[in-house]
C-alpha cells in the first residue's frame, strides 16, 4: 500500500523573516536613541554639578581670605603693621592681613582672559622686609567673568554708604566686598556647550577688620 506523504507547513516564509527582522531594528534604534539621549543628559547634568562646585570652592577661598583683609593684632609683641590692607580692582584685588607676629601675608586674586583662570597668588613678607612670592595657583578653569565692587565708608561712622567701582574709591574706607565669580562647563563637549548657559555666583562679606577700625 502506497503511503501517501504530506508536507509539513510549519514554520515561517522569507518575507515574514524580513518583516521581524526590520521590526527588531526599528525597536534597536529606538533604544539607542534613548540610550544615546540618556547619556547626553547625564553628561550636561555633570558638567553643570562640576561647574557649580568649582565656582563654591573658589568663592569660599577667596571669602575667607576677604574677611581677613587689615587683620593686625596690634600686640606689643607683633613686628607686623598692616598699611594698606585692599588693592582694589575691578577686575582683581589683593587682601593683606598679620599671619603671625613676624609674617605678613597678601594674596592677590586674578583672572587671566587668554587662558580663562582664577589665579591665587600668596606672597609672604617677613619683618626684616624680605619677601617670597610663592606660584600661582590655579583656582578654577572656563572663568568667564571676575568682578568686584566695594561698598565704602565715606563719612567714618563704621557703615556702608554707598557701592562703587574700584575707580570710585576715592578717600572712602572700604568696608564691604561684592564678588561676582562666573563660571563655563568644559566647552570641549559639544552637548555641553550648545546647552549648559554659564553659572553665575554672587556674595558679599563684611570686612570686620576694617569695620572695627
């Protein structure tokens, strides 16, 4: 007796294969789009969180060097006097104050604008007039802007009358610094630089030492 044989129809044709086949690399692409779209976002949010940290830690630096400004003991033992306790700029300025009975200390803040640096610069000076200018160092890079403005005393009560640019100074004592630090994300990134703005802070601190005076 003859068997009669069937074909078996299970299974799938080429054109079905095809259309998974484009199915599953639609689905691909979207996910590395995501993929792709996540990793940029979390890119700018770091840039953006490493800027702003910079930009607090050079501030605090250079705050509590302001608060220092004028600091003299005035001690019988001190060999140290403090003449000119503020080299005001609007662009840069030097504090002065007594590190100890025989040390004077002045740190100079400045933004180059070819390199786009806030530069620190100690240099000590001994009671015998000697003088060492330690390097400077670098505070933070992509600074954009470095300003400041002085709220001075102009009639010697102790109080802020009135906020004025370092060229407005005139005989007035300066008794309170406004510093504006402004500070770019790396730019080498473009995600970053087509969206992160630059980031801006603003403080002003009382100089006790010359309040007090």
């Amino acid at each position: 007796m003859w068997k009669e044989f069937t074909l078996n129809k299970k299974g799938i044709t080429l054109i079905e294969l095809l259309v998974a086949m484009v199915i599953s690399a639609a689905v691909i692409a979207a996910i590395y789009r995501v993929f792709v779209a996540q990793t940029r976002a979390y890119t700018v949010q770091d840039q953006v969180v490493e800027v702003q940290q910079g930009i607090r830690s050079a501030m605090e630096i250079l705050l509590k060097d302001l608060r220092m400004a004028g600091f003299d003991s005035d001690d019988a033992g001190s060999k140290i006097g403090i003449a000119n306790p503020l080299v005001a700029g609007d662009h840069s300025l030097t504090v002065s104050y007594e590190y100890d009975y025989t040390t004077q200390y002045a740190i100079t803040y400045t933004r180059d604008a070819a390199t786009k640096r806030l530069f620190r610069q100690l240099t000590t000076t001994k009671d015998d007039g000697s003088s060492i200018a330690s390097p400077q160092e670098v505070l933070l890079e992509n600074v954009e802007a470095l300003d400041f403005t002085y709220g001075v005393d102009t009639n010697e009560d102790g109080a802020l009358d009135n906020w004025v640019s370092a060229g407005g100074i005139g005989m007035g004592k300066v008794v309170s610094v406004r510093v504006v630090l402004t500070g770019n994300p790396d730019q080498t990134n473009p995600d970053v630089k087509n969206w992160v703005s630059p980031r801006t802070l603003n403080s002003t601190v009382t100089l006790r030492n010359q309040c007090m005076k």
